[in-house]
C-alpha cells in the first residue's frame, strides 16, 4: 500500500541521531539505503543495523558541503543501484553564538553544511530524477528556521533557506513527476537533550503544548508518508513535527 518495497534512498548524517532513524525506518519499509555522514563509522554502523534487518545499505564518507564529494556520492549510489528513488537531506550543524561574538567562520559552516549541502544533493540527485521522471525529495529543517532563536542566528538563516528552496525547487520539479517537501522538527529526544539539566528540559518541555520532546521516530513517521504512495500529492510544503510549538 504505501509502495516503498524494493526503493532506494539516500539520507545524509545517517550515521547517528535523527538521521539514522529516518534510515532504519525506511529499511523497515523495504528500502534500501545510501547511509551518507563525514563519520564512516557512524555510517557503517547504521548500514550493519540495516543488514541486520535484511536489507541492503551503502556506508558513503562524504562532506555535503562539497559540491564534488555531492555528485561523488550520487555516482556511487548510481553503480550500486539503478535508480535513487529518494532523498532526504538531513545533515545538519549548529555552531551558536549571538550575533556580535558569531564569528565569519561560525556563520558560514553552519551555512554551508545545512543549505549548501542541501543544495548540492538536491541538484546532484535531480539530474537523475528528472530522467526518470520520479522523485521524492525531504528536508530537515526546523522550527528555528520558522521562529528564530536567540544565539542561533546562523542555524535559522540556514533553516529559513530550507524552506524558500523547499518551495522553489517543488515548482521547478513538479511537472517531472519529483515532490519536494520539509520537516520542521521541535525538540527532538538525541543525546543532546537526554544530558540536558532536569530543570531545562522541564522548561523546554513547558514550551511544548503536547508537553514532552519527540523522537526521532516521529520525524521519520512523517519521512515515510511524503515518499510514500500516501504523500503523492503533496509537494512545497513544510510539515511541523513540534507538539504544537508553532502553528500556523
Ligand atoms: P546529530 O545527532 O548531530 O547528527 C547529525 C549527523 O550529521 C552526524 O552523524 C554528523 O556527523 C553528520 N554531519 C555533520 N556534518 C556533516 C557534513 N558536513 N556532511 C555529512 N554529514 C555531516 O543531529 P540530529 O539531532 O540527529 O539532527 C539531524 C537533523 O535534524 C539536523 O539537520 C538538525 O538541524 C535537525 N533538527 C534536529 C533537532 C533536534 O532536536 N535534534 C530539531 C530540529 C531539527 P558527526 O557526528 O561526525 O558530526
């Protein structure tokens, strides 16, 4: 029914976190996966989970943010499959500071990591897409990117430019048969806020109207139905995965 046995996918920074969930959720759907990360072992851990559960997976080393490295890995996936059926770009860096301490070089690898990377497989894999007249191409961006955040000026710029390209590239595709969409998660359970002090994650919590943090698996639920047969329809949007943080 939801016609994901026998796809491929790539996700990057599949080699922990929310990355790695969206990549074990979909081998548990019948597709094979290209674990992309600068961490190969991270990669290589998250390809033997997905062997483990009887499917096929490509551990690929690979900064997003290099454009050659990008069409590197589309090639590579290209000679182990024939056809990239998804794409979700997932990578993502934050490199806090407030504005006037954000040093160039701060600013610029959270950029060039979160939309440039974006960027860089997006256009590297739409060649092939567009070729075959089918895609389906997810983002990661934020809620930051939809209500900013003190200290993360970087981060919600590059997660802003998620979305502007989200919307963009789903007009330009979408007579080639290729939905492109976002996910804007809230405060996701990782190791990050697991070490958080008792009284943050209450505080953080209380900003949640559903009052607890999600989990890799909701934002990966949500991956499953925009490549899904369920989510054919729908192209150029931005799916909040918050409790209800921000609606609009
Ligand atoms: P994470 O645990 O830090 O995992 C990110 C993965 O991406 C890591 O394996 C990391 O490798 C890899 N990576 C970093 N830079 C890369 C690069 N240049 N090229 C390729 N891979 C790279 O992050 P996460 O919490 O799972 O977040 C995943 C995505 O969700 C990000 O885009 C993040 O902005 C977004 N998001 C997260 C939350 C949340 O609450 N966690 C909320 C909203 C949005 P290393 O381990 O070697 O750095």
């Amino acid at each position: 029914m939801l016609g994901l046995e026998g796809k491929t996918a790539i996700v990057t920074g599949a080699g922990r976190g929310i990355g790695r969930d969206i990549a074990l959720t979909l081998g548990e759907y019948g597709v094979d996966v290209a674990v992309v990360d600068v961490d190969i072992a991270g990669a290589g851990e998250t390809v033997s989970q997905l062997v483990g559960m009887g499917r096929a997976g490509l551990a690929l080393e690979c900064d997003v943010s290099d454009t050659g490295q990008a069409q590197r890995c589309i090639d590579e996936v290209l000679k182990w499959h024939d056809q990239i059926h998804i794409l979700v770009n997932n990578a993502g860096i934050t490199r806090d500071n407030l504005l006037l301490r954000m040093s160039e070089q701060e600013w610029r690898s959270v950029i060039d990591v979160n939309l440039t990377g974006t960027f860089n497989f997006t256009k590297a894999v739409s060649k092939h897409m567009i070729r075959k007249r089918y895609g389906r191409i997810v983002s990661i961006s934020s809620v930051i990117g939809l209500m900013g955040n003190a200290g993360q000026g970087n981060y919600a710029a590059s997660k802003a430019g998620i979305i502007g390209f989200t919307k963009a590239i789903a007009k330009e595709l979408a007579a080639r048969n290729i939905t492109v969409n976002a996910i804007a998660p809230g405060f996701i359970e990782t190791a990050m806020t697991a070490s958080l002090p008792e009284k943050r994650r209450e505080e953080m919590q209380g900003m949640i109207p559903l009052g607890m943090f999600g989990t890799g698996r909701d934002v990966s639920n949500i991956v499953v139905f925009l490549v899904s047969e369920l989510g054919g329809y729908v192209t150029g949007q931005v799916i909040h995965c918050d409790g209800g943080m921000v609606m609009s």
